[in-house]
C-alpha cells in the first residue's frame, strides 16, 4: 500500500537507478566542462569500461538498440535476405526492414528459444546475406553451428544481443561473438543508461565504420562516407558509469529472486527455462511456458487482480505481422502464445516474489 492507502502495482520490471549522489557527481563534471554531447569524455569512459568488462576490442555506445542494430547492417554492407528468428522484439525485424533488407523468419529450437539453427540451411538462397541469431532472455543461440553455416556459405553474422549483458558462455562474454553483436541500453535492462546502445566488434576497420556512420560520416571538416546521427549524450553515459559498479549486485540479486520463483514453480505443469552447463546467465528476465494459453489468461487475469503486472515478452509471434512476410514457424507461434514473464527487478522484495509465485501456483 502506498501513502494514500491505495495498492501499488507491481510491473513486470523496475529501472535501476544509483544512488543520486552518484550521479550527481558525474552531472557536476558535466557543468565543468560544457560538454554535453560529440563523443564527450564520459562517453569515452563509458566505452572504455564496457570494453574491458566484455574484453573485446570496440565497443562503440549509440542512442539505442534498434539505431545499433541498423548501423551493424549497413557497415557490414548488407542487401538481400537476413534470415532471423520471429520470436523476438520488433525492433529485430524492424531494422531489417529500415535498412532495405529482406527478414527470413525460421523457426525456433524448444529449450532456449532461439533460432532452430537445423532450419538455416534450408532457408539460404542465392538472396542471403545474412544471419541475425537473437541471444533471447540472455540463453545463446548455438553460436557454433551459426559460424560454421555462416562460413561455408560466406555469410555475415550479427547477433541481436540486447538481453545478453553479462551472461558468459564458454568462459567468454556472449556479446563477443558473431561479426558484429549490438546491445540495448533502454531503461527496462540490467544494465541502462535510460535510452542507450552499443555495438561490439572485434574488427579494427569495421568499427572505424560504424563510428564514422553513427557521426554523419565526418570527423571536423574531413567528410568520408554519409552518415547517420547515432550518438549519444554525457547525461545517458553519466547514467551507465553511475549503475555500473552495482553491476554485481544487480546480477546476484536477480539470480535470488529467479532462485526463489523456482522454487515454488519447478515442481508444477510449467516449464521453466535452465541454461546449459556451458552457460552463466544472467537472469534478466524470468519467463514461463504454460501448457495451453487459457491457462496463461487466466493466471495473467488473476495477477491483475492482484496489482501485479506480467508481460507477455514475446506475443505475437513476428511471422504472423502480415507487414513482415508472414510464414509459418509452429513452434515460434505456439510458445509465443503460451509464454509469460514474471516481475523481476532488484527491489523486488522476496516476499513479493513468494506471493507472486504462490498466486500464479494457485491457478494450475
């Protein structure tokens, strides 16, 4: 109950935010120096952090995930067809679009829910230039099998790796593979700078690309190649240096709280999502897969009743937009259909968390 005696809603997730002070000190530099944007020194420093965290070469920080994404498509100079998957965000689908590009939708494996990667090859065509895997609630695509099919038919590969921050796969960071693997840095991620991007590559002359595209295509007065504004400000990056020593805080608290859903749900009619043994995740969103949807509506109206606010993370599924070259891919669209994700955040007390469990255990 708040102030007013009145419930307070519980949404399916909740910006982290440092403490003010933090962030007030970064914001004092900032009235210094006058710089508030052009690649200002906190941008930098936010680079450089972000860089040795993931331990790649370039990490280059843009105004959001989406503008990420249609950078890496156009400094990889790709036309033609991206096969993709459909159970994913439409900004995947959208910057394929935006940048003149033809999204193939394939079908997704069951237990990670990323592109079912035994459906590639039969959806290459002498149009493909590319695979766009999607890293979805942080578990990898078989990032194995995509650079072998990528290799033998000499096709890029990004990845869409806006939900991969911090999850480590074969000892490695998740966001180090593929040509290119963009982030998100909106304010509903583990880690955010309120509106924000990045773009990952371990290419010298492929990141001196996407930095001249994301400055219209200038440094000073020499012109190179047309461009597009794609940076960011010093407020945004003040936000990241300020959230970033909590990092491991967020991270652990996160894997308590989805800890404590299992718990209550393991040993019921759901499935529940667990990564390989080559895989730390880093519990960013907390999904369920019900047996039918009537069961989904009926849990989701319950928690409504209850101020609580799930999202359905991720429906529809993206082939059934008839703006997106429908086709068919059964498993996308019957998970898509049956899938939930539950409230998780830091300041999501575990009482919270127990009650929402037991509620939606009531229901099966």
């Amino acid at each position: 109950m708040n102030r007013m005696g009145m419930s307070t809603d519980i949404q399916v997730t909740q910006s982290f935010l440092p403490k003010y002070s933090v962030y007030q000190r970064y914001l004092k530099q900032i009235w210094k120096n006058h710089l508030l944007t052009n690649n200002g020194p906190l941008v930098k420093k936010l680079e450089r952090q972000l860089k040795k965290y993931f331990r790649v070469k370039h990490c280059i920080y843009v105004s959001n995930g989406t503008i990420a994404l249609q950078l890496a498509i156009r400094a990889l100079n790709l036309h033609g067809e991206i096969i993709t998957t459909p159970f994913t965000y439409v900004a995947t689908a959208n910057s394929i679009i935006w940048e003149h590009c033809t999204p193939i939708f394939v079908d997704i494996e069951t237990d990670t829910l990323t592109i079912d990667v035994t459906k590639i090859e039969p959806a290459i065509t002498q149009k493909t230039c590319a695979i766009m895997g999607v890293h979805v609630y942080g578990f990898p695509c078989d990032v194995t099998t995509i650079t072998k099919i990528a290799s033998k038919y000499k096709l890029k590969v990004i990845y869409d790796a806006a939900h991969a921050f911090g999850t480590i796969y074969r000892n490695k960071s998740l966001v180090s593979y593929g040509n290119v693997s963009t982030l998100s840095f909106h304010a509903t991620k583990l880690f955010h700078t309120a509106e924000g991007g990045a773009i990952i590559t371990n290419n010298d002359k492929l990141a001196k690309k996407i930095m001249l595209y994301r400055a219209f295509g200038h440094i000073y007065d020499e012109y190179y190649t047309f461009g597009i504004n794609g940076k960011n400000s010093e407020l945004h990056a003040a936000m990241g240096l300020s959230i970033f020593p909590s990092l491991p805080m967020i991270l652990k608290r996160l894997k308590q709280i989805s800890k404590l859903y299992d718990s209550y749900l393991e040993a019921t009619s759901l499935k529940l999502l667990h990564c390989d043994d080559h895989t730390e995740i880093n519990y960013s969103y907390y999904p369920i897969v019900f047996p039918k949807n009537s069961l989904l509506l009926r849990v989701m109206a319950t928690l409504k009743e209850n101020n609580i606010c799930p999202r359905r993370y991720f429906y529809p599924s993206l082939n059934t937009l008839p703006f997106l070259h429908p086709n068919d891919c059964p498993q996308s669209e019957s998970i898509a259909s049956r899938i939930l994700c539950l409230p998780l955040y830091v300041k999501l007390s575990n009482s919270s968390a127990t009650r929402i469990a037991s509620i939606v255990r009531s229901c099966l």
